[in-house]
C-alpha cells in the first residue's frame, strides 16, 4: 500500500521502488547491502517473461570501483535468482557507458537487443545472461 510519505518521494527514485511496487511484488532481490558510502543495494524484479529476472539497478561509487564490490554484488544476485527459479537475467545499460558494457561481456551476457533512443550514446543496450 502507497503511504503519504511515499506520495513525496519522486516516482523515479530507488526509494519509491523499494516501497511501492517492489515491496509490493515480493520480488524485489538485494544482493548485499554496502551502505550509502560506497555504493547501493543490487535491486531486480520478475520481468514480463516469469523465467526471466530483471536487474534493475545498482551501483558502487566511483572510488570504491574495481575492488570487486560490483561482481560481489551481481555474483550474489545471479545466484538468489537461480535458486528463485529464473533461467536467464538481464539488464539495460547504455551506449555511453562502455564500462558496464564490458562488467556485463565478462560476466557471461549477450548483447541480445539495441533500443534506439535520442542521440547514439543513449541508445539502451539489453545484456542477457543464462543460467
């Protein structure tokens, strides 16, 4: 059930996800918890195709990166999401974020789709990976 408080959240927050619809669905997954310091929480939901999970959104802060946070994170999560009965993950990233294209080649993910959108660099590339 939305809340007052959460009516003053902005609908595109992490915030508003974690206690409106995620919350709601019971599908929300949190591969670890690092605290605002270094990074966010790992967060995924059931996609249109049940078998399928969605990795939504994570992150570690620019300094703490390439410590092995980010695969911690997305190891953790690939992991609950078998044991939950996904056969396949995936995420959307961006053309102008070549970083994440690479994090997703080496983690096993297919480029499977490209979303053309506004100029090339915001073109959203869809990465799949299966189990």
């Amino acid at each position: 059930m939305v809340t007052q408080a959460d009516r003053r959240v902005p609908r595109k927050s992490l915030t508003y996800f974690l206690r409106g619809p995620l919350a709601a669905s019971g599908i929300a997954s949190i591969g670890g918890t690092l605290g605002w310091g270094i990074g966010w929480i790992q967060v995924g939901y059931q996609s249109e195709l049940p078998e399928q999970f969605y990795s939504w959104m994570g992150g570690v802060r620019l300094e703490y990166r390439r410590k092995g946070i980010a695969t911690a994170l997305a190891e953790e999560q690939e992991r609950w999401a078998k044991e939950a009965g996904f056969r396949a993950v995936f995420f959307k990233t961006r053309n102008r974020f070549p970083g994440m294209i690479q994090f997703g080649i080496k983690r096993g993910f297919k480029v499977v789709d490209l979303l053309p959108k506004g100029v090339v660099e915001d073109y959203r590339i869809v990465m799949r990976k299966e189990f």
